[in-house]
C-alpha cells in the first residue's frame, strides 16, 4: 500500500525518535533560532533564501556585493588615470545599477 507524503514524513520521526536519534541532535529540546535577517526577509523569499543557504549558496545580490567590493579593491589599486581604472569604474557603475535594480525589486518596486 502507498502511503501519502506525509504519512512517510510521521513515520520517518518516529523511527527517528525510536532510535534516539532526535535525542542526539544539539538542538533538541531547544527553541529553533531565527537565522540572522530572517525578519527583514521578505515572507516570499524566506524559504528559497532558506534552501539557497542550506545548500551553501547566496543570492544573487550578495555575489553582486562581493563582486562589487573585489572590483573596488582592484580599482584602489591602480593608476586613477589609467584606461583600465576608467574601465572597472564602468563595470563597477553597471554592477551597482544591476545591484540597485534587483534591489528595488525585492522591495517590490
């Protein structure tokens, strides 16, 4: 007989909780902690966010914010009058429009 997903799900707990299992977990009988930012999160985004975490990956705004910084870093390192200077101001300007366009759009804008 098939049993439904969440029929699985209970019967997968309780053999945890057969084998002590959930009793080894360093949370157990603990509150859950909010992760940091989990408020300011918009609801909708909350769990993709989640999962993005999990799996060890930020959103995209966040790699844009780390581009941005390492960009900037190069650029305190050159010559500002050079060619290639004037090039990564460029690609920095288009970076912080594309981080302030996503932005707005998280916001709902």
């Amino acid at each position: 007989m098939l049993e439904t997903f969440d029929q699985e799900i209970a019967a997968y707990i309780r053999r945890s909780e057969e084998s002590g299992e959930l009793r080894r977990a360093r949370n157990w009988g603990k509150p859950l902690e909010a992760d940091e930012g989990y408020e300011a999160t918009p609801a909708d985004l909350r769990m993709g966010y989640k999962i993005l975490k999990n799996a060890g990956v930020v959103p995209p705004e966040v790699e844009i914010m780390k581009s941005l910084h390492a960009m900037r870093e190069q650029l305190s390192a050159l010559e500002p009058g050079s060619q290639e200077a004037q090039a990564l101001r460029q690609e920095i300007q288009k970076a912080q429009l594309t981080l302030a366009l996503q932005m707005d759009a998280l916001r709902g804008g």
